[in-house]
C-alpha cells in the first residue's frame, strides 16, 4: 500500500463516489470536449486536492454534497490552470505525458482550460454555492497575482525572501488553503473552524513548493520534472535566494550574469548547485519547510485524536518526505 493509499483509507469510499460522479461535471455535447476530457481523466495524478477537501470536512463534520462540490470545483479549477500554465510555459509534457497543448495545439488547450472554468462556475450556480465559488475565485485570482509577480522578478532577478514567500503563498498554497477552508465550509458553520483549516492549507501550501524547490538541489531526484529547470526558467527559489544573502557582492553579480547569460545549462545549473551547497542553502530553506510543517501539526493537535486527524498528520509528513 502506498503512503497516499494509507492516507485515503478514512474516506476511501468517498474518494471512489468522487470519481465515479466527477467525470459527469465535465461532460459535453461536443465529441472533441469528451475525448480531451477522457484523456485528462485517464493522467490524473495523485489528487491531493480532492483528498485534502474530504478530510477537512470529515475532521469537522459530515461529509455531504456541498463537500463533493467543492472537490468538483478544486479539480476543475486546478485542471484548467494546470493546461494554462501548459500553454504559458510551452511545455509539451505533463506527469509523463503528452500536455493537451502538444496534442491539440495552444489554441484548443486554451478554449479546454476556459471551458472548465466555465464548468466549476456552471456547478456553483446550480448548487446555490455561493460562498464556496468565493473561496476558490479568491485562490485562483491570488494564483495569477502570484504567477505574474514571479515574471516581474525574474526579469531582475532581485527577489528576497519576503517575496518569494509572497509568490508561494499565492501561487501554490491559496488554492490548498482554498481545498482545506471549503472542505470545513461544507460542514460547518464555524468561522474559527473554517479559518483554521484556511491557515493550515497556507501552511502546508508553502511546505509543499519549497520541497518541490529543493527538488532542483538534490542530487538524486525522481521529480517529473529537469533538474535546474528553475534555474533555466530565472526563477528564484529559497534555496538560491538564502545563499544569495550570504554571498558577497561579486559572487552575488557572478551568479545572476550567469543564470542570465545563454551558458550551457549544464555549466550553469552544475556551478549555482555549487554555489548553494557552499553556502548551505538547502538547509536553510529544509529548515523552513519543516518549521512550516510543525505550525501545520500544531494546528491539528487542536482536534481530538481520530482516524481522520491521524491521516491528516500523515499527509503533512508525506508532502515534506516525498521523493517526486
């Protein structure tokens, strides 16, 4: 049994009606919508966000209708910026597949994304969700405040720490955060309830994007994507932002020339891993994202001891030891 499998097991039977009924928020009229969707449907990766939504709402409650909504809405929310994000980064693959911009073009890629938009407001509306649909707009419109942010700094590559957590917090963790808030929403009405679960999801949020950061510093990694991809792309994470405030002025000038200049992206990524490793960054940013990860358990220790809490404990340490 994998870890996730283990962590699923109190809502297991949830999780399998999920799937079952999710395909049918999708459907449409069109036979090209139906076979994008069937593709889509047959590469869907670990579903972390549909997991995190039925946990929250079983730790605080009963898990009903409202609670499969807000999965239907997570998913298709972070389907449709996933196949975005595709046609914005020119990325021809996702998870070890063809991204639907390599098979179908930018042009049907984008139309796909905004249809599945339209689906998640579509399902809002019909179920009177109303309070929920403003959990997720919110998340996603700090997603696009955040990614559009990264493109501004990148282009002088001046980001501090402060910022970088900014970044994360929208780009990453507001969509989790919207995940765990809106599975207590749809259980209780308890405005403490339902912010503490927001603040654990941002906690968690930004654990998971740093490990992913760390990923690119690692020296064995099985993370779908290149090592020094980040680097190639300007993106500065904690890691290299860390060590850039321990360098001197001239090693600081030294490593943005050279993640400017178009070098080898072999020499580049080998002597800023380097650079990284003498000045300790990757401690410094682990450091971070186990702090980050203690916060989390904190706040679940809140709760009294259950099955779901245990799974829950389980999946803050699964987002921090993951190897991929």
């Amino acid at each position: 049994m994998t870890p996730l499998s283990k962590i699923s097991l109190p809502v297991l039977e949830e999780l399998k009606q999920f799937d079952k009924t999710f395909a049918d928020t999708m459907r449409s009229n069109i036979p090209l919508l139906n076979i994008i969707i069937n593709y889509v449907i047959r590469q869907k990766g670990k579903k972390i966000r549909p997991l995190l939504i039925f946990l929250s709402a079983k730790l605080n409650g009963n898990i009903n209708d409202s609670t499969y909504t807000a999965a239907s809405l997570a998913e298709l929310l972070h389907t449709a910026t996933l196949i975005h994000d595709d046609v914005v980064d020119e990325s021809y693959e996702r998870r070890g597949f063809l991204s639907i911009n390599a098979l179908w073009k930018s042009k049907i890629a984008v139309l796909f994304g905004d249809y599945l938009l339209a689906k998640g407001l579509m399902l809002s509306v019909k179920k009177q969700e109303y309070e929920m649909l403003g959990i997720f707009t919110n998340a996603v419109s700090e997603m696009i405040e955040g990614e559009l942010l990264q493109i501004q700094k990148s282009r002088k590559l001046d980001l501090c720490e402060e910022e970088y957590f900014d970044i994360i917090r929208k780009k990453t963790a507001a969509l989790i955060a919207a995940c765990t808030a809106s599975g207590a929403h749809s259980v209780t009405n308890n405005p403490g309830k339902i912010e503490l679960m927001k603040e654990f999801g941002l906690k968690i949020g930004q654990a998971f994007q740093i490990k992913d950061d760390l990923f690119d510093y690692e020296k064995h990694s099985l993370i779908g994507k290149p090592k020094g991809n980040d680097i190639q792309e300007k993106k500065l994470t904690l890691p290299l932002i860390a060590s850039l405030e321990k360098a001197s002025k001239e090693e600081k000038q030294k490593i943005k020339n050279l993640i400017n200049k178009k070098s080898s992206k072999r020499t580049t990524y080998k002597y800023v891993f380097e650079f990284v490793h003498q000045y300790k960054g990757v401690e410094y940013a682990r450091n971070k994202m186990y702090s980050l990860h203690d916060q989390a358990i904190e706040m679940l220790m809140s709760y009294p001891e259950s099955e779901v809490r245990s799974s829950m404990v389980d999946l803050v340490n699964f987002i921090v030891e993951r190897n991929k």
